[in-house]
C-alpha cells in the first residue's frame, strides 16, 4: 500500500519499472544538472573575479564587486518565475520535454554571457544586457532542478527515492567543481589576457556541454509515476493553485529545509573567494585550488549523505549531517584568516561535508511530500524560493555585512543562522509526516497518522 493523506501517491510496481531507463535516468538526471550548474557557477566565479571591474567600472573596486555580487543574486531572484512556469509545464504534460527546453535556454543565455561587449565597448547597456542574461539564466535554473530530481526519483524502485536523487545532487558538486578548475586554468594566463578575453572561455566552452547534455537527455522515456498520473487525471488543473490551496504548510517548511543546502556553498566559496584574494592577500590561484580540494572532497562525501538518510530514521541522520556545521562552518574562518594556504584547505574540505551530506538526502525527502500532479511545482518552489531568499542574497549580504562592520564574525553568525533555520524546518518537516517503510524497505515518507487514545 502507499502512503496516506495528501502525500499519497500510488507508486508504480517493481514490474513497471525499467531498469534500464532507471540508470539513464540517473545519468541524465546528474549530467544534465552537472552542465546547468556549471553555467551557473562559472557566473558566481566570473562575479567575484572579473566582472565587477568590466561591467561596473566608474566605482570602487569594493562596490564593483557589490554590484557583481548583486547581478548574480538577480539569477536567483528569477528562479522562482522558473520554477513555476516549467513545474506547471512539468506537472501537467510531462517531464522529459520540460528538463530539455531549460537546458537549451540555459546554453543560449551563458553563451550570451561569454559574447556579452563590456561597460568600455557599449557603455550601460553592458550592465542591463548581462542582467537580462542572468535573469535568463535564473529561469532556466528554476525549472531545471526539480525536473532533474524527478526524472531520477520517479524510476527509482520503492525505497531508493533518497539514493536516485542524489544523482541530481551531485551535479552541483561537480559542475562547481568543473566551473572552479575552468577558472583556475586560466589564472595561469596573464591578468591583461584574463580580463581582455579569457574569461570568456568557460561561457563559450559550455555550448559543446550543452550539446551532449541535450543528446544524453532525448534518449530518456517519461517516467511510469508521470505516465500513470496523466492518464488517470484531466489536464484542466492549475498545479500552483492546488500547491498553495492545499500544501502551503509543507512549502513553508520546506523552504527552509533547503537553506541550508543551498546557501552555505556560496558564502564559502563566492564570498570567501572574494573576501580571501582581497583582504587576506590570497592570490586568485592559490585559494581557487583550495576551493577545487574542497570540492573534490564533497563529490566524495556528498552521496553518504543520501546512503545515510537511507539507512536509519531520518530526524536522526538530519541532527547527524547539520549539528557538526555549527563548529566546522566557524573553523573554517578561523583557518581561512590565518593566511595560510594548509590550514585554509583543510578548513574548507572539514566544514564543507556536513552540508554536502544533508544536500544529497534533500532532493529524495522533497521528492516525497507531493503528489504526482503538483509534485514538479511543489519541489521547485519550495527550493528555488529558498534559493532566492537565501542563496542567491548570501554573497551580496555577507559582503555588506563585511563592510558594515569589519568583522567576519558576522558573517559566520549569518551562516549559523543558516544552519539552524534549515535544522529547525526539517525536524519540523519529518515530524509532521512519519518516515515509515514500504514493503520493508527504508525510505518512504508517508502523513503521520494520528496516534489512537486509549481509555482508562
């Protein structure tokens, strides 16, 4: 039997699943999500590095950066619109056609970023032209995630939501990682190069990545969930309508399930590469190589996290994956400050797991709390909601805060803060629902029914 209340959603037998359309669902799911977020990323990067001074170039090298920093948060800002035009596309007439359309957009926008004339060539409309862009971007990113997630969890067989998701996961590791070691690559050029020209390339370079992500993806089928769903229901639904009439307390919660997991990565590496390359006297070089080692380090920690999640009671492995952060996350400024390149490394892999962890049980858990119909749109507005309360703000804000008061210690409170948000939303999340098992299976989340009275 499945699960009871309004996360009930039948699941298709182990018959009814293919297994070969399972594991390419999962290598499209993570290659698709590993190009996307290498266009992503390479922004973040291009941000703390080039783009302040190209596009914004009549203020301060520390206000330049703010509006760099700025610009980037715009791409989040936009993930929403995203997420709910393509969850709607997603939910009422398949998956398979939604996640290829938000790879196209995606390529052509980045591309468009890598082309883009600077503030010296075209004047202001340098600056509203790379907005529009990232705008675009965001789009393509607010309805790329959710579609991925799916595509993987809605073949995985009963119990294994949380390991199939996590393919989707792990494309953000690894397209951080490819946009760092990009970027790392061509500081070895000269700065005159690097700001001419140079930093184009990983902008241009993603069309070929584009092209296989989008060969990879049309060879997968619709899955059985989506397939079943559409042939039972009439396609009249407004999904967003459904989402907030009838789930609106499960979104809540699980926006701020996903801060954690979102924005912790970008005030470690956007504002931490920033802030190390211009007040700590880190060359561009050296600290990107630290950050390339801490990625590395979350490509191979990062999908424990869903094994664990898999394995033992949820609300346990959550307290197990978060609690460590709030020591780690601290340290890691302590070390990063010290000016030495060892002990930032070492800082960075150790409070860089704990997040990492929790990033790949997140994608399975959100998977769980909607039904078939609302599923695409209810998962991408809770997460790119969250993105763009928190991820997209993080650098900008823990930048002003910087500013504002001189202390990094601010800035590892605003993390912190993070932290215990998502801490608090999850427990709240997984106790509100009961995470049981199927057929004796770890891994289902189901409604908590309520517990009878006895009399005495």
């Amino acid at each position: 039997m499945s699960s009871t209340g309004s996360a009930s959603i039948p699941e298709p037998t182990p018959a009814a699943i293919d297994p070969k359309q399972g594991r390419r669902a999962g290598v499209a799911a993570f290659v698709g999500t590993t190009i996307e977020w290498f266009d992503f990323y390479i922004y973040g990067t291009a941000s703390a590095l080039v783009l302040g001074p190209l596009f914004f170039p009549d203020v301060s090298p520390a206000m330049g950066t703010l509006a760099a920093f700025a610009t980037f948060a715009v791409g989040f800002i936009a993930r929403p619109l995203g997420g709910v035009i393509f969850g709607h596309f997603g939910d009422k007439f398949g998956r398979k056609n939604t996640v290829i359309t938000t790879l196209m957009l995606m390529g052509l926008a980045t591309v468009g970023v890598g082309l883009l004339p600077t503030y010296e060539q075209i004047g202001f409309m340098a600056p509203i032209l790379l907005v529009a862009l990232r705008i675009i971007q965001g789009v393509a990113m607010g309805g790329e995630w959710g579609g991925a997630v799916l595509i993987a969890t809605e073949f995985a067989p009963p119990g294994k939501k949380i390991l199939y998701g996590a393919f989707a996961q792990q494309g953000s590791p690894v397209g951080n990682l490819l946009a760092t070691v990009a970027f790392l690559g061509l500081t070895y050029m000269s700065a005159e190069n690097f700001g001419d020209w140079g930093w184009r390339i990983p902008f241009l370079a993603s069309a070929v990545l584009i092209i296989v992500g989008l060969y990879i993806r049309l060879k997968i089928t619709e899955s059985p969930e989506m397939i079943a769903a559409t042939q039972k229901e009439p396609q009249q639904r407004t999904p967003l309508v459904e989402l907030l009439r009838d789930h609106w307390k499960v979104v809540s919660l699980a926006i701020g399930a996903v801060v954690t997991g979102v924005a912790i990565t970008y005030v470690k590496t956007t504002f931490a590469l920033s802030w190390a390359t211009t007040d700590l006297g880190f060359g561009r070089t050296e600290f990107l190589q630290v950050i390339t080692v801490a990625l590395i380090a979350q490509v191979i920690v990062q999908p424990f996290g869903a094994i664990l999640a898999s394995k033992i009671d949820a609300r346990k492995a959550i307290l197990i994956m978060l609690l460590p952060e709030l020591v780690l996350l601290p340290l890691m400024f302590v070390l990063i400050q010290t000016g030495s390149y060892g002990l930032a490394m070492l800082g960075m892999v150790l409070a860089t797991a704990p997040h990492a962890m929790y990033y790949a049980a997140l994608a399975g858990v959100l998977a769980q709390l909607f039904p078939t119909t609302i599923r695409y749109t209810g998962i991408s507005v809770a997460y790119q909601v969250s993105t763009a309360l928190f991820a997209g703000t993080a650098p900008f804000l823990s930048q002003a805060l910087l500013g504002a008061t001189g202390s990094i210690w601010v800035v590892v409170g605003l993390g912190l803060g993070y932290v215990l948000i998502s801490a608090v939303c999850m427990s709240l999340l997984l106790r509100a629902k009961a995470w049981t098992g199927r057929e004796g299976e770890p891994g289902h989340l189901a409604e908590a029914e309520p517990k009878p009275r006895v009399s005495r």
